[in-house]
C-alpha cells in the first residue's frame, strides 16, 4: 500500500516519527515539496537525527529515498546532511535519488529572502530566510535553475548568467545592494555539480518501475496543511503544496497509485512564525506545554506558539487531503493539565462558522468556542496498548475522532519508536 504522509496543523506535528515507524514498512520513501526550511526529528538507536531535505527512511537499511521535483534544494544544506549522516555510519551512495527537475536554490535567493524580510516595506511573514520563496517565485516566472541544467556545465553557465543579471538588477535598484559576482556563484556551483551529479536521475521514471514491481511508496511532505500556498492562512504560508496535491505534482506519480493518506496532528495545536491562531494559549500556559512538549523549531530554534486542539482546522485539513485516518501526537504533553479544551467551532460577530474561514480579517476577529474535558493527570508515556490508556484520555481521543469524523490509527505518548500505540 502506498501512502501519504501530510501535516494536518501548521507543521511541527512530529510526522518524522511516524515516518521513521512507516519506513520500515516501505521501500521507497520520496520528499515531495518544500526545501532545508523544514526539519524532521527522528530519535534513532540513541541518537537523535534533524534531517531537512533527505528523507528520514535513510535511517534505515536498504531503503531507497527520494528528493522528488517539487522540492528546492540547496546543495551546501545537502552536502551538510549527508555529512552529518555519514559521521554516524549511514551511507546515501545508490540510496538516494534527486530529481533532475527539482530546482536549485541560489546564493541570490537566500539574500532576497533575507533582504525582503528585513525591509521596513515588506510585511513580515515570518519566513527561515533560507531563499525557499524566492526560488518557488523564479520557479513559476521561469527563471529557475534545475538540477538537469546544473550538471550540463554550458548550459549552466549560460542560465546563470541570464538570471543572475537580472537579479543584480533588482538588488541594485530594490535592496541598495551591489549584487553577487558572477565568477564565484559560477565556481561555487560547478564544484556543486561534479559532487550532486551522481545523486541526480528522473526520478519519475524510477517510481515508475518501482510501482510496477509493486513496491511500496511512502510520501514525505514537509511543513503542514495550513501553511500550503492554496489551502493555508495565505500569505502567512510555505510556497509550495503541503497537501496531498502536492504529493502527486511533486514526484510525478499519478493519483491511481495511492489509497492510503494519513493526517498528523499534535493532541494540542502549535505554530511557528506569523499569522493568526485563534486557539493560542494564554503566558502561563504556553510555557508550560512549550517547555513540557519541548516546542523549539527544528530548523530554526524558534520557540512555538502552542494552543488548545482546533477540530475547525483539522477539519479543514481532512477535507482538503481527503484524509482516511489520523496520527494523534504528543498525548503525553497532555498528562499534566487537569482541564483540556477543544475548539469545535468560531464565533464571529452572531455567526458561528463551522468552517475554516479563508478571510485572513475574519480569522482574526474569530473567538473560538470551546468544549471542556477533564484532564487524567497521570503519566502515559508507558503506556503501549490503547486500552490501557487512562480513560479519560481515551474519551478525548474519541472524541477528536468525532469531531473530525475520521479514525485515529496511531497515537503517540514519546518522541521513541516504541512510545507509539497502533489503534485497530
């Protein structure tokens, strides 16, 4: 069975761990969207591994992984990552496989990202300044560089030269800025190619005969349905598609081929960045859960906002992922508050809206309206078996599965494989 695996919140929602638990089950595992602004967490045989563009089934053994085309790769974050794993003993050679067609990310993306971010005149959205927008923009204005023209060494030097002239432009005149030199960026780059050409190939291709050999494929997306660019609180969002969509257009794998979409959610809600949660909590409790749940980006080390389950969001997701089931995480953060709320609906002047409003003003004025269930106040992070779980616990997760009219498969009670409890 081949699955996708999608945030159903803002992100953050610990989708390494399950990916890392469903890995074992697959034999190829494909990153879809996004780029190094997304960071999966996996804690493995004692170790603890941040990985942002290959994918978290390199872990294990004989698993091959796949860098699809709707994700933007910078290759110094790349070459870092497979540093890093090798320092541990895991090898990539003949087990990773980058999309010629996923697009490059350039020293110029990182600088306008950053230069943008930082201008009096640009609204913050609270991007990691990793040139992730910027290079999806050049994308869509056909101005990107892939990996395909990257290790064509005069059609390379060619392309930068064309779009680098143009973005000096704008660096000049726009940010004040002299521009980068077109002689380093080239030396740079071409140094990449020789190193990244044997990782690159049609991915596309490869998936296909891996399907009819009847392999299984799990889809790794990064980031969270509320931050896709089409579906997300726009402009408060990634510049790719987070959702399922996402999966099919980012690895060229068509529709026919995948039944199974599973939703990661946290048993509470977080987000990191700008833009409005109607659920956030209060000071006090907001450090407490930040600091019990241990909520610090994985990517950045920027603290995240927490707040109370928001079913209106989660609802939102199911519907625009056609979501068959969901992983519920972090239970155990849960184990210390004696009262628990979920948020079922909004208030907005006399309306009550069951429905996740695209309005950016209407989210904000939104008050949400609340149910209240009692905590268990005891300790589940041993707990391996749903039936054991406290009850109370157990009412709250039936009625999450409710609210949001789909079936929770798995639940997890700690950051280790074996902290999990698989739901029948």
């Amino acid at each position: 069975m081949n699955t996708i695996l999608v945030g159903a919140q803002w992100g953050d929602e610990g989708k390494g761990k399950i990916i890392d638990l469903l890995a074992a089950e697959s034999d190829y595992i494909v990153r879809y969207q996004g780029g190094a602004n997304a960071g999966h967490t996996v804690r493995f045989e004692k170790k603890e591994f941040i990985l942002h563009l290959i994918p978290s089934g390199i872990l294990h053994r004989g698993k091959r992984c796949v860098i699809g085309n709707g994700v933007v790769v910078d290759p110094e974050a790349l070459f870092q990552e497979i540093a890093n794993l090798h320092r541990s003993g895991i090898r990539v050679d003949g087990r990773l496989f980058i999309s010629e067609q996923a697009h490059l990310i350039m020293p110029y993306h990182k600088l306008i990202d950053r230069l943008q971010e930082e201008s009096a005149h640009h609204g913050k959205i609270g991007t990691t300044k990793r040139g992730i927008g910027p290079c999806y923009a050049d994308k869509m204005a056909r101005l990107g560089i892939r990996m395909v023209d990257l290790i064509d060494g005069e059609l390379f030097k060619e392309r930068l030269a064309q779009v680098l002239s143009e973005k000096n432009r704008i660096l000049n005149k726009i940010f004040d800025h002299p521009g980068l030199p077109f002689e380093e960026v080239y030396a740079k780059y071409a140094e990449y190619a020789d190193r990244i050409k044997p990782f690159v190939t049609d991915t596309t291709f490869l998936l296909a005969q891996a399907l009819k050999k009847k392999k299984r494929i799990l889809f790794e997306g990064a980031q969270g349905t509320l931050l896709d660019v089409d579906h997300g609180t726009y402009p408060f969002v990634t510049s790719s598609n987070a959702t399922a969509g996402g999966a099919l257009t980012g690895s060229g794998v068509g529709p026919s081929q995948v039944r199974d979409i599973l939703g990661v959610v946290k048993a509470y809600t977080t987000r990191v960045g700008e833009g409005p949660f109607p659920t956030e909590f209060g000071p006090d409790l907001m450090e407490l859960v930040r600091n019990k749940g241990e909520e610090f980006g994985a990517t950045t080390g920027r603290p995240r906002r927490c707040g109370w389950f928001d079913a209106v969001v989660v609802r939102h997701s199911v519907r625009v992922n056609g979501l068959n089931r969901i992983a519920v995480m972090k239970l155990d953060v849960l184990d210390v508050l004696p009262s628990i709320r979920i948020a079922t609906a909004y208030k907005w002047g006399r309306q009550t809206l069951k429905t996740f409003p695209s309005n950016l003003r209407v989210l904000r004025e939104c008050v949400p309206v609340y149910e209240e269930h009692p905590g268990w106040l005891c300790d589940t992070q041993g707990v391996k078996r749903y039936r054991d779980l406290p009850r109370k616990a157990q009412r709250y997760l039936a009625r999450l599965s409710k609210l949001l009219d789909t079936p929770i498969s798995i639940v997890s009670v700690g950051s280790h494989r074996d902290q999990t409890i698989f739901v029948r």
